[in-house]
C-alpha cells in the first residue's frame, strides 16, 4: 500500500497499484483506458470510504503527514504575508506562525499552529505542532498588533496539544494558555478561526477564543486525544477508537453542541489529496465569516463573543 495511504484505504491501494503497473508498460490507448478506469474506480471508493468515516477514521484523516499547513493557506489565500517572530521574553517558537498578511487585499492578522510539512526535519523544527509558553505568548503579542491597528485575526488550529515537556512547565504553559483566553475574549477587533487539522486541548483553545469558529470537514477538535482519554478512563491506550467515539470530536457532534459555526468542506479523500482545492473551498467560508464578524459594532461583536463561549456545555435538562 503506497505510504501516503491510511490504513482504511487499502481498497484504494490495490487499485493505484494496478495503475502504478499498467503506466510503467509502454503506453497504447487500450492501456490509457484501463489506467482512467482504474482511476474511476479509485475516486469512486474513495468517495464511498469518506461518505461513512468512523470517529477514529477521522482522527487518521486529521492527523494526515501530508495535510495542509497554515502556511500552505497562507501561499494560497493570502499575499504580502510578513512573519513575526519572537514573543519579546524567551524565544521564538516555530511551533506558531505569526504575520501580517492582506485577504481580498484587506490587512489580517495570521496566526496559526504548524506541525511542520514534509520530511521529518521539518517536523522536528515545528516540534510536531507542540507549542510551547513562548509561543501563545507570541501569538498574543501578534494579536495585540492586530487589535492596534485595527486588523483582524485569522487563527489556524492544527496542534496535537501544548508542549507538554518540563521546560514548558518551568516557563507557565498554563498561565500563557489562560492569559489568552482572557485576553482573546476581550480582544477589539474581529477573530475568525479554522481548525483545519488536529484541534487538541487547551493546546488548541490557546489562540481559538473568536467570534467565528468554522472547522474542516475531516478535522477533529477535542479536549483530549483518544488515546489520552483511553488512558485515563479505562487505563488501556488501546481503547482509543471507543474513546474517539465517546469524545464526539467531528465537525458533525460539535456543530449540533453550538462549538463551531460552519464545516468546511474538503476535496474527496480529505484535504491532503489537493492542496489547491482544499484552500478553494475554505476560501468561501472564511470570507463570509469575516464579513459577518466585521459588521458587528465593536460593543455587540465582544458581547456576541462572551455569550458564545459561556453558552458552550450548557445542556438542557428536560423536566421531570
């Protein structure tokens, strides 16, 4: 099965092996027919596989190696995009991109988790999308520009969680975390968020406090990893496609519980298949949700935003 497949879609690797075969041959229009049937044939399972995901399927699909980048968006959607470094006390924090940038040639601000794209290197240099204090506070610090002149923000979520290390601890994870989403709540000036990826814990909450929140079709958003929930609830990691379930992480469950406000939808097969397309179909969304936030008076969009995030967990007990 070619790597970039996930272990579901084995079906597909059948077939892209018989393709892989047949192109090798020397070309001739019966093969050409055989190669575009095949090819049909793979589109067509895949589009039947992606109809019917599992909650773990779809942590999978998440958590894709190949799976678009903040800056993947950025090169697609944006332009005049200005990185930001450093949060002016400890480091730079590559795990967290920042910078200014133009959409539909108004100013933004982007800020975003990167897990790093590629080959393992760059893994390693975004931490695999772990952030640590240094980074929410780089964020805040972009955010805070954002609000001073006047722009608004883009947030792209895409984190396993925070850095859990113990230099992480050492230099208030926890306090960089709820210092912005205090500050976030508060924040003058329109936020719009995307998780697009994995969106996991406060690790993802850190820069996710908006007035819009909209989420991929195949991202998941959770308070814990499956396999963390497995751990803690039944004490066996491997319990994790049950815990996935349990959590209700798909952009379905949390639009029925009011967390986010609009699923993005992805190319078939997820957004790791075609970049290009996957930036196209959230481009929409994301317009409108700018509009929307932008027109609110600053008083009503900050109110709007208070009530949104208090309103969550809420559940109606039905009287006896």
């Amino acid at each position: 099965m070619p790597p970039d497949l996930l272990e579901f879609e084995e079906p597909i690797g059948v077939l892209l092996k018989e393709v892989e075969a047949l192109s090798m041959l020397p070309q001739t229009p019966e093969r050409q027919r055989s190669i575009e049937r095949l090819q049909a044939q793979v589109e067509s399972i895949r589009a039947d596989l992606y109809s019917k995901l599992t909650s773990w399927q779809q942590v999978l699909v998440a958590r894709h190696p190949n799976r678009p980048t903040v800056l993947d968006y950025v090169e697609r959607l944006f332009s005049e995009f200005t990185e930001i470094s450093g949060d002016r006390r400890f480091a730079d924090d590559h795990a967290i991109v920042a910078g200014f940038a133009r959409y539909k040639g108004e100013p933004v601000m982007v800020v975003g988790h990167h897990k790093g794209g590629g080959d393992t290197k760059q893994k390693v240099y975004r931490n695999f999308g772990y952030a640590k204090p240094e980074g929410y506070r780089k964020a805040l610090r972009a955010m805070k520009l954002a609000e001073k002149f006047g722009r608004a923000v883009i947030a792209f979520i895409d984190t396993p969680a925070a850095y859990p290390g113990v230099e992480s601890e050492e230099r208030g994870i926890a306090e960089a975390i709820a210092y912005n989403l205090r500050e976030m709540a508060a924040l003058d000036t329109p936020i719009v968020v995307a998780v697009h990826g994995e969106g996991g814990s406060g690790g993802a909450l850190g820069i996710a406090v908006g007035d819009r929140i909209l989420m991929h079709e195949f991202a998941i958003y959770s308070v814990i990893p499956p396999e963390g929930c497995a751990a803690i609830l039944w004490r066996d990691a491997n319990r994790k496609v049950e815990a996935a379930e349990a959590l209700k992480l798909t952009a379905p469950d949390l639009l029925a519980f009011g967390v986010i406000d609009e699923i993005v939808p992805e190319p078939t097969g997820g957004a790791h298949t075609n970049h290009d397309l996957a930036a196209s179909l959230l481009d929409g969304p994301l317009a409108r949700a700018l509009a929307d936030a932008s027109a609110l008076e600053p008083a009503a969009r900050l109110e709007a935003r208070y009530q949104k995030f208090r309103a969550m967990g809420n559940i109606g007990i039905a009287e006896p």
